[in-house]
C-alpha cells in the first residue's frame, strides 16, 4: 500500500467504529468494583516483592532513608491502572497515552492489558501512608523496590498489549523531550523485537542510545525466547544498555534459569540477572490478564507473572535507589556499579549467557567502584528501516498488515533523516510533543477523578475504529497455569507468564 494511502486510511478511522472487545475491556476495568481499605494477608513467598527487596538487598537501603525518594522512573508499557498502591499526586505525576487506545475515552491511559500496572507496581508501588523502613515487620504492606520513587506513564500498548516499534520509538522520543521537564533519571522498557538490524544500524537502539546519552539509565528486557535462542532481542542487544535477565529463586539464596529465559551469545549476553519467576506484584482489575486469567489473582490487589519484564522492573527500582543515594552518577557509572556487584554464586556456574555478571545486588552496588566505567562501543546510527526493526512483528490494521517505511500513524519514515532532536516524521515532531494541551497542570501531577485520569489524551490520529488483528496471539499458548512463547504479531512485551501455579 502506498504512503498516501496509507495515510488517509488510518485517518479516516472513525471514533463510531470502535470495535466491542477493545470497549468491552475499557468498561470492565472501569466499572471494577472499588477496592476494600483492608491490608491483604501477609505473604512472605519468594516471589512476593516482601523476598524480592530481601533477595537484592534493597531492605538494608530502605533502613538507611533510601527509599527511590526524588527519583522519577519512566514506563514505556500499556499504560498504569487507578489501584491504591499507585494513588496519590507524589506516585505518578505524569501521563502520555500514545497507544491504540489514545481516542478511546474509557481507556485513556489506562491498563487494559495489566502489564504496565504490574511493572509500576514492582518498581515503585506502596500502600499509601506506610513507612519502607517499617515493612519488614509488615508482610502484609505492598511495597514495591523503590517505595518512594515516582512515575511517568507512557502508554504505548493496548488492550492486547499489541503496538508498533514506532510507537515505542515515539515514546522513547517522547521521554528524552521531557526528560529535564519532568526529572526522569530512569526508562524501563520491557519490549523486544527480533530486528532483522544489528544494534549498529537499529532505529530503535539508536533511540534508546539517545536517552542514554542525555542521562538517563535505561533499564531493558532480555527476552523470553526460551533457552538455545542466542541471540538478545531490539533493544537489549545494544552493549550501552542495562539488560536484564529472568531468574527464578529456589530459596536459600539460590536463583535457577527459568526454561523461558533468553541466553546471549558470548559477545552479547545479559548483563545482570534479577528475580523474574513467578512475581507478585498489582492486579489491574479488568484488564485482559486479569480477566483471562483470574488463576494468576493472589489476592484482591496483587497478579503473579514471570518473565524479564518482572526482572528489569526490579533493577529499574534499584537504579532509583541508587540515585537517590549517589545522584551524580552517569548512566554508565550506575551500569559499572551493577555489574561489578551482581554476586555470581547465586546462580550456577556456566549460566553467563543467561545471568551475566549475575543476581542484583543493590545494596552491594552502593560501595562498589566506579572507575574505568565510561563505555566505549561503537554508537548505534539508526539507519537501518522500520520493517527492518519491526523483524516478524508485523500488526495488523482493518486486516492490512502494516508494513514498510510507514509509522504506525501512516506518516512515511524519515528515521535516516535525524536532526539531533526528534525524528523528523510529521506527526511525531514539534507541537505534537510540545502542545498546550500535554503540558503544565493539564497532566503533571495528574489526579483521578472517578475512574481515570484527568487531563489531555494525545491529539493525533484517531483509533478508534481500528481492528488489532495483530494483536491475536502468535506462537504462543495460554495454558492455565503460564504460557509459553511471550510473542505475539504486533508486538513482543516480555512478560513471559501469568501464574499462580507453582514454579516454572
């Protein structure tokens, strides 16, 4: 299909056209019943985020005052839902809705999907009013790794998870525009692709080495390819980044490599390991897993998952506390601290291409040296194409695959053509990221009111009327207790099961 075409197609979609799954999933979350003010039973299992913050040391932290306290992470995931532990103006203090969902006035910023809701609440979650260096005596508290972090949400995926690798791209762009705006230190990003591009000529890892060259740590999902894969997914191939591995405790201090989790090549690997198997963090009540899924519920406020997604929401929350404590580090600084501390014998010998330097340790990385940190790989150039980084990820729009050097917003793609500042698409530059109607009140220090959040929704293209065939699973099965896979034809997010059977 051609670009103009293309083009005027994706903006004639009407907002009448909505399809009922997408509508039916916005209302159920909704409409879910409102929360009860009691605690939940105390749950001290090895994937409860009460072992996960003893398991990396961050308690020892959170004794001294070190809490994530004046550290703001980004989320580029499907959005954040209105639950307790993620209330109040000083948790999530802004919100960009980029997603399919974007025109839809039900789901507008919110967590169809649960994805997104159950990272936030790894990273930064709290039971609103509890203290971090009270909660071990309170194993019924939900603390998340850095307590007294707070959020920005960028949603980019919808009810499905499905999204586009310009979509992510956009919202990587997005976050670098506003970085000195909104003082974001840290991006967690749990997406991949199999990018036919080396890291080298990668649209995508070009973006993400930007961010980090503006200083922010960007913390990135090794994947859930299952094991013999050798190869990292786009972006956590690129040697600048924090990739993260999934491991599984085993109790007394000891992590296995999950079946799900995806191994380097040597030149490649991981860099460091983090509990991902069988974690328990926020349920989004309604969202599509926890409507499909309701054997992964714990309890009324908490949904158990696996996958690296879990593991770099983990080590996202330990960078915050880190820069709380140390705020001048560099990104590569806070890498070099990482790795230098991950302590090895938690994990099997021979497992480098799964853990890398091994298990996060946080507290451990506070003392460790920062000398010969600068890193000096060769920079990314992102001029390779869209399709390209897309690899044999394609969605599907009305039943037309959406294919070539076109963003998921019909514009052409002009990503070779970066000016320093933004990719130098139509509708991803200038007012499009700076307008009136994303700035200042309007959803800074955003609030809800009733059932969603205040403020703007992002004023480009409407998506309503579209029909995510890509969004259907691909190569993937739910299987009751987990599911295998973790890819799906619109896009990969690497989650790779919700669970509340057992260890995988």
């Amino acid at each position: 299909m051609a670009v103009d075409n293309h083009s005027s197609w994706l903006r004639g979609l009407r907002r009448s056209a909505l399809i009922a799954s997408t509508l039916a999933l916005a209302l159920a979350g909704v409409s879910a019943p409102a929360e009860a003010e009691t605690e939940p039973a105390p749950d001290v299992s090895l994937g409860s985020l009460y072992s996960v913050v003893d398991q990396i040391g961050a308690r020892s932290m959170w004794e001294r005052g070190i809490t994530g306290k004046g550290i703001n992470v980004a989320l580029i995931d499907t959005g954040v839902a209105n639950v307790r532990p993620l209330r109040g103006k000083k948790k999530v203090i802004a919100l960009v809705d980029l997603s399919a969902e974007a025109g839809v006035e039900q789901a507008t910023y919110l967590d169809t999907y649960g994805h997104g809701t159950h990272m936030a609440g790894i990273i930064a979650g709290r039971t609103p009013g509890k203290k971090p260096a009270l909660a071990g005596e309170n194993p019924g508290w939900f603390m998340g790794v850095a307590p007294h972090a707070r959020l920005i949400s960028v949603k980019v995926g919808d009810n499905s998870g499905a999204v586009d690798v310009s979509q992510v791209i956009a919202g990587v762009d997005w976050v670098v525009e506003h970085a000195d705006e909104l003082d974001i230190r840290v991006l967690n990003l749990s997406f991949g692709s199999d990018s036919l591009h080396s890291y080298l000529t990668d649209p995508m890892t070009y973006a993400v080495e930007r961010a980090w060259k503006a200083g922010i740590v960007v913390v990135v999902a090794a994947g859930n390819d299952g094991l013999g894969q050798a190869r990292l997914g786009v972006p956590a191939n690129d040697p600048y980044m924090i990739s993260v591995g999934g491991l599984e405790a085993v109790g007394g201090g000891q992590f296995a490599i999950p079946d799900w989790a995806t191994n380097g090549n040597i030149v490649r690997n991981p860099d460091i390991g983090a509990p991902g198997a069988s974690i328990e963090s926020l349920r989004a009540p309604g969202s599509r897993a926890d409507l499909e899924h309701p054997e992964a519920r714990v309890d009324r406020i908490r949904f158990r998952g696996s996958g690296s997604s879990q593991a770099a929401a983990v080590t996202s929350g330990a960078v915050a506390l880190l820069l709380q404590e140390q705020p001048w580090l560099t990104p590569d600084q806070v890498k070099a601290k990482l790795v230098r501390s991950a302590d090895a014998g938690a994990v099997p010998v021979g497992t480098e291409m799964f853990r890398g330097a091994g298990l996060l340790r946080v507290d451990l990385a506070s003392s460790a040296s920062t000398l010969l940190s600068t890193q000096l790989h060769p920079p990314a150039l992102g001029t390779g194409t869209l399709q390209g980084s897309r690899g044999s990820l394609t969605m599907d729009v009305l039943g037309v695959p959406l294919q070539g050097e076109v963003t998921v917003l019909g514009d052409e793609w002009v990503g070779a053509s970066w000016n320093g500042a933004r990719w130098t698409t139509g509708e991803w530059d200038g007012a499009r990221w700076t307008g009136a109607d994303w700035m200042g009140a309007r959803w800074t220090d955003a609030a809800w009111t009733g059932a969603r959040w205040t403020g703007a929704r992002w004023t480009g293209v409407e998506w309503a009327g579209a029909r995510w065939t890509g969004a259907e699973w691909n190569e993937a099965s739910w299987t009751g207790a987990r599911w295998t896979g973790a890819r799906w034809t619109g896009a990969r997010w690497t989650g790779s099961s919700w669970s509340s059977a057992g260890w995988s």
